[in-house]
C-alpha cells in the first residue's frame, strides 16, 4: 500500500500536511478548553484578531522519527513545551501546561503515525503554535488565545542534504537587539530575518550570519540555525545574550561535546576573530544546529565582498560526530544513555 505521502525521496520541507490536526482554545476566567483533535481545514477567525495586528504568535518545531523496527521517537519534546511557555510569558501570552502539550502531541502523532516517512533523512515535522485571536483594535495583550499542532512529512531541509553550505554575512540589517524578542520563537524575528535571506539568495549563498544589533561585530546566529566555531579541540559557541534563540539541538551539542570530552566555550565572538581564525588554519570548523537541519556544516562564509574557504569546503570531522550522534539518538539507532528519546506507544 503506498504510503499516504507518496515516494518519501521527492518529499520537501513543509509543503505536505496530514489529514489531523490538534486544537484548544482559551479564555481568561475560563482558562483552557476544548482541546480536541479535528481535521486539518483552514480557520475561520475575525480580520480583527488581535494576531493579525499586534502579532502575538509563538511556536516550536520538533519532529517524529520512525525507527527500524517501527516505533515513534520524539527528541527532547519536554523542552519544546518549556521553551514555548518561556515565549508566551514574554508575550503576555498564557502558558500552556506541559501535560496537555505532551499528551496533545502523542496523541495527534500515533493517530498520523502512517504519515511518519521512513527513508533516510526524513521524518514528521511538528510545529505547535499559539495566536492570539481575541478581535479588537488597541494595544494590548488579549483575553482569548488558540493553541494548535500540524504536521507535515518532511525531507531533507537542505536541498544539498549533509554537505557544507555557503553563508553569508550580514553587517548592516538587524535581526534582533538584546532586550527585545530575538530569544524566543515568535513569527516577527522570522519576518525581520527575510530581507537578510533574499539578500544572501541573491548573492548565491544558502542563508545569514547575523551581527549584534548595537556594534555589527559579534556573531550571533544563522537564519534557521545556532552557530558553532571549532577551535582546534576546542568547541566555540556564542553566549546567549538575550538577542539569541536557545536551540534545543544547541544545547544538546554542549551536552554531547562535554560527554565526547572537548573543551567548550560560550562567549562573545567576534567576525575578525573568525575570519582570522580561517585564515591562519586555527578554526578548522564550522557548523549550525537546528531542528530542521540537525547539524548543518558550514564551507564558506561571505564578508564584505570576500568568500572565507573553512576546511577546504569539506565536512569536518567534529562537525561529522555531532550529526551522527545526534541522528542515531533521534532515529533509534543507538542506546540513549542521555534519556533524550521519548517514545509513543
């Protein structure tokens, strides 16, 4: 019988949805209600919900792995229902309690279990959003909110899929500014990040490297991604500042490296530091972290008018580690000994 998404190697990212979705609603006084899963169909909200104006909106994205023997792996699912919570106290939104955004999750992922693709690289992309959708005109945090989960069978995230991509740096947009949203998963640092992506598509580079807001010298992050500079044995990350999303699959690389044994750092790093470190041979590496693409290595970064050559364009092998780590644990493949794999039966 063919599977309900078609041939699982032509499949994209986050263009295929399932036939079910998960939805409750909430209403101050009332708190949350109604929480059902439904068939995937469009809303029917007022043009004056408070989201279309004020953008209040937060959501995650973790995703479904089926294993060789058949059984349904989540990764670290706890932390996305923290992180989105942490996001909506940032928003004057309401939290969400971490049962029902578990519960929710496992019961929507078993029923679409079908949906789950099974070739290498792919797997059932989640995202669990909330909006606000009391309708009024004013500036102020609203009283009636939707939380909602969808799914999508996905490929590779990268059209190239493990080979290292080309980035460039941007130096005179801003993503985000220390103090403002640039930590949490809202919709508007993604809108702030487009100009820089279309300016780099451009250029015939696969995403941005952001500067801080105030000076345009500190690294902060990639367009999708965290970012991570390999310093001999020594792992380098930039510290979070505010301005920075806490990755779930970066914080799970900081895990890694101090299992595997390296040195790791979160500090402030400089671009000139980075360009020096490539030019003298003392950065051999540099790689992303995400939930889309996993690890993503980087063999080019673009500054000001210059292409910068890391590891003769080549996977590193740190870098290498850290996917195949990190893979095997989501797809079942080893014993893991971190307590990260939450399975659904």
């Amino acid at each position: 019988m063919k599977p309900p998404y078609g041939d699982a190697e032509k499949l994209t990212f986050g263009r295929m949805f399932t036939e079910h979705m998960y939805t409750i609603k909430y209403k101050d006084g009332k708190g949350w209600y109604d929480g059902k899963i439904e068939k995937y169909r469009p809303f029917m909200m007022e043009p004056a919900a408070c989201v279309f104006h004020y953008s209040q909106e937060v959501f995650e994205g973790l995703k479904a792995y089926k294993t060789s023997d058949g059984r349904v792996l989540l990764f670290r699912p706890e932390q996305n229902a923290r992180r989105l919570n942490r996001s909506a106290r940032k928003l004057c939104m309401p939290e969400l309690p971490e049962e029902t955004f578990l519960s929710a999750l496992k019961e929507l992922v078993l029923l679409e279990k079908d949906w789950i693709p099974d070739a290498p690289g792919t797997s059932l992309y989640i995202r669990p959003t909330m909006i606000a959708s009391e309708a009024f005109l004013g500036v102020n945090s609203a009283k009636e909110y939707l939380f909602y989960i969808i799914l999508s069978p996905v490929g590779a995230y990268f059209k190239a899929g493990f080979n290292p991509v080309s980035i460039y740096v941007e130096d005179q947009l801003v993503r985000a500014a220390v103090g403002g949203v640039g930590d949490i998963k809202t919709g508007g640092n993604y809108a702030a990040s487009l100009l820089g992506g279309m300016k780099a598509e451009k250029k015939g580079f696969s995403q941005v490297l952001w500067l801080d807001a105030k000076e345009h010298q500190y690294v902060e992050e990639v367009g999708a991604m965290n970012v991570f500079f390999v310093f001999g044995e020594k792992l380098v990350t930039p510290m979070l500042t505010g301005s920075i999303l806490p990755g779930i699959t970066r914080d799970s690389v900081l895990k890694l490296a101090h299992e595997m044994g390296y040195e790791v750092e979160e500090r402030r790093i400089a671009i000139d530091e980075v360009l020096e470190g490539i030019k003298t041979g003392k950065l051999t590496e540099i790689f992303g972290s995400g939930t889309a693409a996993v690890i993503s290595p980087v063999g080019l970064l673009h500054y000001q008018d210059t292409n910068y050559y890391i590891n003769d364009n080549q996977v590193g092998k740190l870098t290498r580690s850290f996917y195949e780590h990190l893979v095997d644990i989501q797809y079942g493949h080893v014993e893991d000994k971190l307590g990260w794999s939450y399975e659904l039966k």
